[in-house]
C-alpha cells in the first residue's frame, strides 16, 4: 500500500509492493514525450518528493520497442517564439523535471528494453541506474542531425557518464549506442538478457527497499555530493537549444524530420538513418 494515493494519470501505471513503487510508461505507438506525457511526469516526480512509505522506484514501459522517446517535435514547432534565447535565470520545467527526479529521497532504476532517445535518455540519465536488454535496448540523442541540440539535459549528463569524447561522438553523430556498448561506456550499469532482465532488477530493487531507509537516503544524498551541480550547464544548453528551435533553419529541419517519417514507429527503429537523411541537401 502507498501512504498516500498517487494522482491519476493518462500515460502511467503506478503500483507499490514492499517499498517498491513501479512506473509503467504507455503512450502509443512510440511512448513519445507528448505535453500529455509530460505532464504526468511531473505530477509523478511531485508526488513521489513527497511520498514516504516507498524508497525505490522503477520506471518500464508497457511497450517492448520503445522505453522512452524524445520530445514530441510538433509540439516544438507550434509552440510560439516568445524568445530566442540570449539568457535565463531559471531551469525550464522539463530540467526542472529531470533536477527533481535527480534528487528524489529514493532510489530511481530505468529497465529498458526498448529504445530510449533524446529527452526519453534526458530522463534516463536523471535517475540513478539504467540496466538494459541485450541485442534489444538502444539508446540515441538524435537532436544534432535535425537542427538542434540536447535541450534536456543531455549536453550536461552523457558527459559524466561517459567522458567528453564519447558523449561527443553520440551527441554529434546521432548514433546509435546499443546495450553492450552502452554498458562498456558506462551509459547502462549492466546489459542483461531479456530473460534476466526482469528477475535481476526485481532482485536489486527488493534488495535495496529491505534496507534501513534512512541508510539510503543518507548513502543517496552522499553520493550526489560526489557530483558537481549541473544548473549552470543546464542554463547555457536550454539558451543555446532555444535558439536553435525557434531558428529560420531550426523549424526548416524539425518539419522535415516529420515528414520524412519521424515520430512513427518506422521511422523511429531506425532514427540514426532518417536522422541523416534529414540533414542531407534538398535537390
């Protein structure tokens, strides 16, 4: 039982066992960050701030291609150019998102067995383990090709995770970077089997909720002292992104991303090529 209910949502399933909440992702066909999307995350992250009885939660998806995917681009490109960009103050909501599920008094584990991209990776990398499903899990920050950059976070997490020179690689490429790999580069803590996949991370999330509580929450909040603060990183990318989307060539690309059949399950399962093909001259 959970101390107190969790708030309905459109796109997620909540279930609580034994200190142990699990999330289920389900926004079909791609399980893409749409404002609806969105908006249950923050209701979620608000709520699990405040939540006491649990200390572990697991985010999965209901979808076996998909973990997480990027920001829905048609909203980007309806969103009114209020501003280019030239400075900010304040973290935007989808940082302030990620910043909140960063810091959460519990323990935050990603099983991913499908793919997992741009602000789906943002996401991802704000919790603190991500284990994946070998020959199955694939994760791509595929912003650079259309026309923009990370605008999530992305520029300011791989990084840490995996050194400058491979965040670059990915991040400039938009390159795939399946489960093995990513497990070697540090971006996934274990790739798994499918079929192991689920006994292993059950085991660990039962295994950590069995714990004191407060040894937790004291190892978790000691941990994040090892880190630098991210704020001002995330201040500079959210400028730089704004002024890439509201560009002239920003909004050319991010529409041709569209139509070439971006934001579709096809075009998604093979985004690094679609991707290039975006950024290819028009005869």
């Amino acid at each position: 039982m959970l101390d107190n209910q969790a708030p309905e949502y459109n796109h997620l399933t909540i279930s609580s066992k034994e200190g142990v909440i699990w999330v289920t992702i389900d926004n079909p066909p791609i399980n893409l960050i749409t404002k609806s999307l969105l908006s249950d995350l923050i209701r979620l992250s608000l709520w699990l701030e405040k939540e006491e009885e649990s200390i572990v939660v697991v985010f999965q998806s209901a979808n076996p291609d998909f973990f997480l995917a990027h920001f829905d681009v048609t909203a980007l490109l309806e969103t009114p150019v209020e501003t280019t960009g030239t400075t900010t103050e304040e973290l935007n909501i989808f940082d302030q998102l990620c910043e909140r599920l960063r810091l959460l008094p519990k323990v935050t584990i990603c099983k991913i067995a499908g793919r997992v991209g741009g602000g789906g990776s943002e996401i991802a990398m704000a919790c603190d383990m991500r284990f994946a499903a070998l020959g199955l899990a694939k994760m791509n920050q595929m912003e650079v090709p259309i026309g923009i950059i990370p605008g999530g976070g992305g520029t300011q997490r791989l990084p840490s995770l995996m050194g400058y020179g491979r965040a670059a690689e990915l991040i400039f490429g938009g390159l795939d970077l399946d489960a093995q790999m990513g497990e070697e580069w540090g971006y996934f803590n274990r790739a798994l089997p499918l079929s192991e996949l689920d006994e292993y991370v059950t085991w660990l999330a039962d295994r950590i909720a069995s714990f004191d509580h407060a040894a937790v929450i004291g190892a978790k909040n000691s941990l994040l002292n090892s880190v630098p603060s991210p704020i001002s990183g995330l201040l500079e990318e959210s400028v730089q992104f704004s002024k890439l989307c509201y560009s002239e060539n920003g909004q050319m690309l991010m529409q041709r991303f569209l139509d070439l059949g971006g934001q579709t399950v096809e075009g998604e399962l093979r985004i690094p090529d679609l991707s290039a093909e975006v950024a290819k001259p028009q005869e």
